[in-house]
C-alpha cells in the first residue's frame, strides 16, 4: 500500500559566483517529512535494530573490561629475576676467573671477540665497548670486536655464506691463536653461534657461553660456560650484570698489576702465505 507523505516547501539557496548567477537562482522544493510523520519513522528505526539491543548497543563495542593492576606485572617480573641473580651470585668465582684471564691475555696482546643475536647482540656490543673504551676508572684501550656490529661484513656474507656463517667466517679473520670468544645467547642453540665457536676450536681461540638454562648445544661446545636458569628476559637481564661483572674484574687486574696496556712489541708485518698468521707474535694485520 502506498503511504502518502505530507510536504512542505524548503527553500534552498545556491550561493551563486556572480550576479547573473544570483539573478538566475531559483528556489526548489523538496520533500521533507513533516512532524506528523516523525514518530511512524522512529518506530520503522526500531523495528529495524537487532532483536533485544538498545539504541546505545547498536553499532558500539562492549565495555572494556578492567583495566589489570600493572604495578603487579612489574613485581612479578622482578619475583622472577631473583632467583636468576643467585643463581648468578654462585658463578662469582667463574666470572672472577674469566675477568683476571682476560686481563692476562689482552695485556698480553690478544684480542676479546664477541656475538650474539638480538638482545644478546645489544649485550655483547656492550661488552666490548666497555674494553675498546672504559668501564669507570680511565685505562688503556683493548682490542674487542662484536661480530655483529659490521653491518657491511653481516650482509654480505649472509647474503655470499648464509646466516649461519655470518658470525664463523669474521672468526676466521680476525681471530689469533690465544684470542677470547664471548658468546651470549638465552636459548644456546642459535646455530650461527655454534658455527662461530666451532671455527673458533679450529683456529686456537678460547670460547666462553652465556646462555640461559643449561646444558644447552651452545654450552656443550665451548671451552667454559655460565648457564642461568630462567625465562629469556631474566637471563638477558643477568647477563648484563655478568658483563659489568666481567668489566670490574677486569679493571682491577690491570690496575693491580699496572699494565701499561696491550702488549704491541714484536708485531711484524707476517710472511706471505694462503692465510693469515694465527701467531700474536708475527701477526702484523692487527690493528
């Protein structure tokens, strides 16, 4: 059935661009519905919204829920770092070793590498920068590499080798007989990791893990490891405390024993051959 709809006239206006235009506007009616026709027009609206929603419920999302007690997320984070931290305050010893070797080798000449990926790469630049630069008190500078830090050296031999070489094959090029290699890693089963110690083991060069819980493939190759138990964040989070630790060991014994710094004397230029010299004493590449 067809409903008749009651109009009245509106008069629109048309903002005209010049007065020939003004003059030649016209006003046209159009149909619009009247008051009496407003409440037939809720009722169609109503009938039209989804069976038992309000007005307010059609075309919105339900309310949030609460919001959580996130001071409590961060306590939690802590509760569970404690027990990493002791378990990092029972290999002291272990990293009071590490630290006075280090000394004695860099003293001596040697050079500290290290690698990691992601977080445990921004740990490992860390560590050996605070040797290329200082910890607290001002020191020699010391050769110390992160491996991932060359990103020219990175992508192209990814892109030449593959991601697993990318850490192994600057292994072989900067790395001496006598050298350290600091690897980090919370699961200690990154492959590139592992290639990297493995190159290290044929070449002479000394390796040490941080890794989370062990024993881990990472541990297992290595000369010595520290494993912490723990989820990746907390280990992380130790692991940089391990580093400091490392550092402070480090400086003590160079002040305790005054050395003046790497040893330099009897660095000449190595005689050709298909490689370079894995001898601190006739590596002239060192720089």
């Amino acid at each position: 059935m067809t409903s008749l709809i009651r109009t009245r006239p509106i008069t629109i206006v048309r903002t005209a661009t010049s007065p020939a235009e003004r003059a030649a506007a016209d006003a046209r009616p159009i149909a619009t519905p009247t008051t009496d026709e407003l409440p037939e027009m809720a009722a169609s609206a109503t009938a039209q919204r989804p069976f038992g929603a309000t007005r307010t419920q059609v075309g919105t999302s339900a309310a949030p829920a609460p919001a959580p007690d996130l001071a409590e997320l961060v306590r939690e984070h802590l509760v569970t770092l404690d027990p990493v931290l002791r378990a990092l305050g029972d290999e002291a010893e272990h990293l009071r070793d590490w630290g006075v070797e280090l000394a004695v080798r860099l003293c001596g000449g040697a050079r500290l590498l290290a690698a990691g990926n992601g977080g445990s790469a921004a740990e490992a630049q860390h560590l050996t920068s605070e040797f290329v630069g200082r910890f607290a008190a001002d020191r020699p500078s010391f050769s110390a590499i992160s491996l991932h830090a060359e990103s020219s050296a990175v992508t192209a031999i990814g892109n030449d080798y593959g991601y697993d070489q990318v850490f192994a094959r600057q292994v072989h090029g900067h790395g001496r007989e006598g050298d350290v290699l600091v690897l980090l890693s919370t699961s200690g089963a990154s492959s590139n990791l592992l290639e990297a110690a493995e190159a290290a083991r044929r070449i002479g060069v000394t390796t040490w893990a941080l890794t989370g819980p062990g024993p881990n493939p990472l541990s297992s190759v290595c000369d010595d490891a520290i494993t912490l138990p723990g989820p990746s964040s907390n280990v992380q989070e130790a692991q940089l405390i391990a580093v400091h630790a490392l550092c402070l060991v480090f400086d003590a014994e160079v002040a305790r024993t005054g050395s003046p710094g790497p040893d330099r004397a009897g660095l000449a230029p190595a005689a050709a051959g298909p490689g370079p010299s894995r001898a601190h004493g006739t590596d002239g590449a060192r720089s």
